[in-house]
C-alpha cells in the first residue's frame, strides 16, 4: 500500500507490480489479482462481481451496469465507463486514472481511500453517493454533472472543473476546492457550508451567490 496527499487528505492506496499478476480479459463472478488489458466489456452486465488487488488499463466498460459488489485495492487506467450504471457497489483503496464517466449514473455508491485523478465525469450523475473515508479528485472535469443526496464530507476537490455542476441536498462540509473552476456551479449556498477555497476563487463565489440569492446588481 503506498499513501497519495492531496491538501489534507491522506488516500491510502494499492501499489500493484504487473508483473505479479495474471493476464486475461476473460470476466469472471469475481476477479482477484489480475491485470486486464483492452478488454471490451462494452454493455455486461454485472450483479454482485467483485474485483480485488487487480490492475485494469484500456478497459472498454461502457454502457455496461454494475449491480452491487466491490472494487477494493485496484488500479484503473484510462477506463471507460461513460454511460455506465454503478448502482450499489463499493469502492475502497482504489486510484482511478484517465478514465471516463461521461454520462455514467452513480446510485449508492460507497467510496472509502479512493483518488480519481484526471477522470471525466461531465454529464455524469451522482445520487446518494457517500464517503466513509478520504476520497479525492484532482484535475477531474465534472462540468454539467448533477449531484443529489450525496455525503461527502471533507472530500478533496483540487483543480477540477465544476462549471455548471448542479449540487441539491448534499453534504460537503469539509471539503477542499481549491484550484477548481466555480463557475456557472448550480447549488443552494448551504452545499457549500464549511468547505474551503482560495482567495482567487471569490470571484466565482460572489457571482454564485448573486445568482442563489437572485441579487440584483446595479452601477447608478
């Protein structure tokens, strides 16, 4: 296991050599210890599969469902779930890289030590996402997501894209975001309680406060 720092979120991670695992591209009830490679897996469907201590790069994931089960102590590189259904899985001490969630439906999803770093996930949608440890996305586009229900307390948002992100009935006190775009973010301002930013960021505020409190601005 090796530890990744983001601000002052410490994600505890897997550190998987290759060369220890077994290849295939085959998809079994659960797979453990195995580095899969391009596999297409476009539209599977998958109930109660759990994948362990595995290496995933150029997995083809989309427009598949996932019902229950877990990712626990992956890698995941450039993956693409877009369109994807993730309904009721947990994912725990897993870092996700260059992977895709355009699109991708989040429902019930438990996330404990868990790094998204460089991911997409624009028009993807969170409901009743939840973290019991640290979870964090760096330079991730989220832009024109839509997230309800969702706790995320002290999750690090650091450099990512949240333009026209809509937030309804979720928890992020805690959460870190500085770096990240604000921008045209759609969300009540009690989201936003307790969560931290950068001065440079205050602009944004401003402007999403104008628009949550309907202000009206006026130079005469």
């Amino acid at each position: 296991m090796r530890t990744s720092t983001i601000g002052d979120v410490k994600v505890l991670l897997p550190d998987l050599e290759p060369d220890d695992l077994d290849t295939t591209t085959d998809l079994a009830d659960s797979l453990t210890e195995v580095l899969v490679e391009g596999a297409a897996w476009r539209g599977v469907h998958l109930e109660d599969v759990s994948i362990r201590s595995s290496l995933l790069t150029g997995v083809d994931l989309s427009e598949s469902t996932w019902e229950a089960g877990s990712l626990y102590g992956c890698e995941i590189t450039r993956t693409d779930f877009s369109g994807a259904t993730l309904n009721g899985i947990a994912i725990e001490r897993c870092a996700i890289t260059g992977s895709r969630f355009t699109g991708t439906r989040l429902t019930d999803v438990r996330l404990k030590d868990v790094l998204f770093d460089g991911c997409r996930f624009d028009y993807a949608t969170l409901q009743r996402v939840t973290a019991s440890g640290s979870v964090a996305f760096t330079d991730c586009t989220l832009t024109n997501g839509a997230w309800s229900s969702c706790r995320l307390p002290r999750v690090a948002l650091r450099s990512c894209d949240l333009g026209g992100l809509e937030l309804e009935s979720c928890r992020l006190d805690g959460a870190d975001l500085r770096g990240s775009r604000l921008q045209g973010v759609k969300t009540p301002l009690d989201n936003l309680s307790g969560v931290t930013l950068g001065e440079e960021q205050l602009p944004d505020l401003t402007r999403l406060t104008v628009a949550a409190l309907a202000l009206t601005v006026r130079n005469d």
